[in-house]
C-alpha cells in the first residue's frame, strides 16, 4: 500500500511540473465516478480524463493540435477549443 501511495505521489508530481499555466488535473484517486476534467498526456499535451468506477482517475484522449482543454464548471465538462 505504500508503495501505491509512494506512486501516485511521484505521478501526481511529474503531471503537475509538465502542466501548462491553467491546466487544472485533479488528484489521481478519490474522484466521483463519471466526471471529467481536463488533463495533461503523458507527451505534454492538453487533453481530459474520466473517473472510473475505481475512483480513479483514466487518461480519455488528447485535444486536437493548436488547441486546448478548458473546462465548463456550469456543465462539469472539458472542451477542446
């Protein structure tokens, strides 16, 4: 279990020194099954996660080149624009 921990730290980190300003990824476990958010690829790019069934967060696809991942609070959604 500590070494679970010891990884998802080390990934949440590693996500988070690619971010780009205004990317937002939310912590890797502990999320409500079936939401979305936006996300960073493992490549840098913008794209958007969902939540499984797990309670964990899955990488869904990439945002189309020369666009980005911007979040609607109204409707809990990511768009790519």
């Amino acid at each position: 279990m500590q070494f679970l921990t010891l990884l998802t730290t080390a990934v949440i980190a590693a996500s988070s020194a690619v971010a780009r300003p205004g990317d937002y990824t939310p912590p890797a476990a502990g999320c409500k099954p079936g939401t979305y958010s936006c996300a960073v690829g493992k490549y840098g790019q913008q794209g958007w996660q969902v939540c499984n069934t797990s309670e964990l967060w899955v990488y869904g696809g990439d945002c189309p080149p020369h666009t980005a991942c911007n979040f609607n609070e109204r409707n809990q959604s990511p768009y790519c624009i």
